[in-house]
C-alpha cells in the first residue's frame, strides 16, 4: 500500500465505461450489488459512443442524405449540390454525443453506481489502483471485477510514420477536412463505411484490399451488390493488393503498391488505416493476476464471462471476437447476473452483424462462407428485392434477402440481407434463429404490407416451395 492511499471496498468493480461496462454496473446495481464503475474518460459511454459505433452512424447518416438527394433526380426531384459545413456538421455529431453520455450518468447516478475517472491498474486478484488526474491514487479492494476496456485501432509499424495525414478510425471520425482525395488501406466494415462518408463529403476514395474481396469473410451474395454500387461512389476498389509504403513528401502521402493492374505508386492527401483492432488488455497490469490472455491479448473466458481468475470477470472486445457492443451488452448483464448468483450463461446461438454502408449487409447465423469452411450441408432460398413493392417505392430495389436452412429439418441457420434499412430486419433473425424457427414458422407469419420484412416472409415460402417440389419429383421418380 502506498502510504497516503485511499482506500475503498466495494462488492463490484467495472473496469471500462462502454455499453458493457456501464451496461454491467447498472444491471449489477438493480441486483443490489455495490458497484463502482472506473474509465478514464470523464464522459461516460467508451469508444462506441465517443470513437466508434455512434459518430460512424451520425455521419453516415449524413451520407445517405447526400446520396438519396441524388438519387431523387430518378423520380423527378431535383435538389442543389450540398454545401457541406463541416464545423456545424461536427457540432451536430458532438452535441449526440454528449446527450448520450449525459443519459449514461444520469442512469448511473440514479442507480447509486459511484463514478471514478482514473487509469486503472491491477495489484493483485483482489485489488486495483486508479490514478485520477490531478489527485491521489485510489486503492479499490474488491470481491469481484469486470474488465470491459475494449479496444483500439491497429496501426501497424509500417504505416506508423509519425503524418498527421495517416489517421486511424478515430482520427477519420474527427473529420478535420475534407482531403480531395483519400486513400483507404482494408476493405471490412470500418473502412467502407468511413469511405462512404468521406466519398459522400466529396473525397476521391480509393480503397485497398489485401484479400479478393470486400468485406473477408461475409456472404459473397450479399456482398456483391455493395461492391457494384461502390465502385461507382469509390473512385478505385484495388483488390488483392498491397501497400508496402508510405511516405510523406510535404505536399502529401506517396504510397507504393504491389498488385496486379494498380499502379506502382501514388499520391494522397489522407491516408486512413482500418486494418482491425487490438484489445485494451495491455495496460491493466494483468500479470499481477490470473488471468489468461490468447496471443492476440483476448482475455479467456468461460460461459459467463468468469476468467481464469474466478473473481475476475472479463466482456466485451476484451474478451475476443466478435468486437460487437450488442455481444458486449449481453455479456454485462450475464456478468452481473452470475456475481449476483443467478444461474445465468452466454448461450445465445447467434450474434448479429451490420456493415452500415450504402446499401447495408446485415446478417446472422450461418453464412455460406463459413458452411462451406466447415462442410455443412445447406439449402438456401434468395428473394430478390426487385420483387419488393417497398423497395421500389425506397428507389433502391437491388437488395437481396437469403436464407439458409438444413436440409432435414428446415431449420433456419442463418439470414443475411442486403439492401437498404438492412440493419433494422436482422433482428426477426436473430430471434428466429434463437427460437429454433423452421421455415414454416417465417412462412405463416403474416408480415406487414409493404414492407422490407416482407421479404423474409417471401424467402421462406421460395424455399418451401423449392422443397415441395423436390419432394414430388422424388416421388414421381419412385412410382
């Protein structure tokens, strides 16, 4: 103990102010747990709110005002190029932000979860010492924690130059400017989405690609229709393509490439780097505990979030994949509902995922990719949005909406959309597919007319159909 220290006990520390961590102390409170909640950011709400999920959305947002105010000119509405103020469009963005944030406190307030800005750092399995700006450490003793840091942008060393021209994702969201031309290094999620919003402002937008598609991983069939409409709203989509350099000359970033059909080099004015994302396990002083890190630094954990450590309880992007605040969420009142002794587990069957682009992919479940990874046997039923009267009257019926069932029980696997709102259908999926839904189930529910749901009603019946019919050629072919 450092002499001078003050000293607090408490039933629960949270480590980590995010939708899981305070999503945590506020469920671990109603349970009648005292709670203490600890982040470094003296407003509430961790990378999500402040550096990811919200500001991404806010100006996407923006984005897709811009580009249906295009589109508009197709059914008879015309409007003037935008004229983009960059500084109220940030303050917009910021005054989400703190609203936001300002509810978080609130709830903690209310909940009587006590709020401590510091840096924290673990002393042993019991105890963690939070250094707050401008005042002495506080010693925290506790029966139980949960590490909910998150994580942060990878840069890699050869990107690292030391420019204010090359940005993570956080420094992309900043928007200082609007580079006339931009030069985005990975093709997931982060990249896409932050390369619509600056394409939208008015970038040149390039993207690069180490593998032979967008988005790794994701259904090909939903991918596909992103990519045709990206390749018109990007100025270059490089493929199978790497950047072995980048240099700053003064009046920009040079990077060289290695690809087929790309140039050797070229020059940008910004360079954004969205190549994935590393756990915030570094800096916690783990060693002094437990606990067991992967090689990638995810904390492991067993089904309720308990670490090798058994007071210790990790969630979130902390503990490993998928990076999602929905997951991390469910994790926190899983987490808080164990500490307090109920017989609670992380058993769902599926997490849902969304690429808020333009169109969206949203999926959950099983994916093509992956059943054919694993050699599972498949069926599947795709309905086209251009036989949707709701997406024709959207002006954008080049979605698709794509089931995935087995074959022997017509259970539903997975779903997976792409098209406009996709991110607003996949939770019926997801509930779907938690529940045990066959595609009788999808098929008798009446959907809402007109609407993009209805489209998953469609599917169903596509695929019943297609069973129905196998069934009777099958059939035929025994008489």
């Amino acid at each position: 103990m450092v002499v001078g220290e003050m000293v607090q006990e408490v039933q629960l520390l949270v480590i980590g102010a995010g939708p899981g961590g305070y999503t945590a102390a506020l469920r671990a409170s109603e349970l009648g747990i005292k709670t203490i909640l600890v982040d470094t950011n003296p407003k509430l709400g961790g990378t999500c709110l402040h550096v990811g999920c919200i500001p991404s959305k806010a100006l996407l947002h923006a984005a897709e005002v811009t580009d249906d105010a295009k589109k508009a000119a197709t059914f008879g509405l015309h409007f003037d190029a935008p004229r983009i103020e960059l500084d109220k469009l940030r303050s917009w963005k910021e005054s989400i932000l703190d609203k936001l944030s300002g509810g978080i406190s609130g709830k903690c307030k209310s909940a009587g979860v006590e709020v401590i800005t510091g840096k924290a750092e673990f002393i042993d399995s019991r105890n963690v010492r939070v250094q707050c700006p401008g005042e002495s450490a506080v010693r925290i003793k506790f029966k139980n924690a949960i590490i909910a840091t998150g994580s942060r942008p990878i840069m890699p060393e050869l990107f690292n130059i030391g420019s204010p021209r090359v940005m993570d994702s956080s420094g992309a969201l900043a928007i200082e400017d609007v580079p006339p031309s931009l030069l985005v290094i990975g093709g997931g999620y982060i990249g896409l989405e932050m390369g619509t919003v600056y394409a939208a402002l008015g970038s040149a937008v390039t993207v690069v690609e180490m593998t032979e598609g967008l988005l790794p991983g994701v259904d090909r069939d939903l991918v596909r229709p992103l990519q045709q409409h990206l390749q018109g709203a990007f100025k270059a989509i490089w493929l199978n393509t790497k950047v072995t350099k980048l240099e700053d000359d003064g009046s920009g970033i040079k990077a060289s490439f290695e690809g087929k059909d790309v140039p050797t080099d070229q020059r940008f004015d910004r360079v954004l780097v969205s190549v994935g994302r590393r756990p915030n396990t570094d800096e916690l002083a783990l060693n002094t505990t437990q606990i067991t890190l992967d090689a990638h630094g995810f904390i492991q954990i067993d089904d309720q979030g308990r670490t090798t450590d058994k007071r210790i309880f990790a969630i979130g992007d902390a503990s490993g994949q998928p990076m999602l605040a929905h997951r991390a969420i469910r994790q926190a009142i899983v987490a808080a509902e164990a500490i307090a002794g109920k017989k609670s587990t992380f058993d769902n069957r599926a997490i849902p995922a969304v690429v808020f682009t333009q169109p969206e992919i949203a999926w959950v479940g099983l994916t093509d990719t992956e059943a054919k990874a694993k050699g599972i046997e498949t069926g599947n039923a795709k309905f086209p949005w251009s036989a949707s009267g709701r997406a024709h009257t959207l002006a954008d019926p080049t979605g698709q909406t794509k089931i995935l069932y087995d074959p022997a029980t017509t259970r539903v696997l997975g779903i997976g959309f792409v098209g406009p709102r996709a991110g607003e259908l996949v939770s019926e999926a997801a509930l779907a597919i938690e529940m045990g839904a066959v595609l009788e189930d999808l098929a008798v529910t009446i959907h809402t007319h007109p609407t993009l749901s209805e489209t998953v009603n469609e599917a169903a019946l596509a695929a019943l159909s297609r069973i129905e019919r196998q069934a009777k050629r099958e059939a035929s072919t025994v008489s």
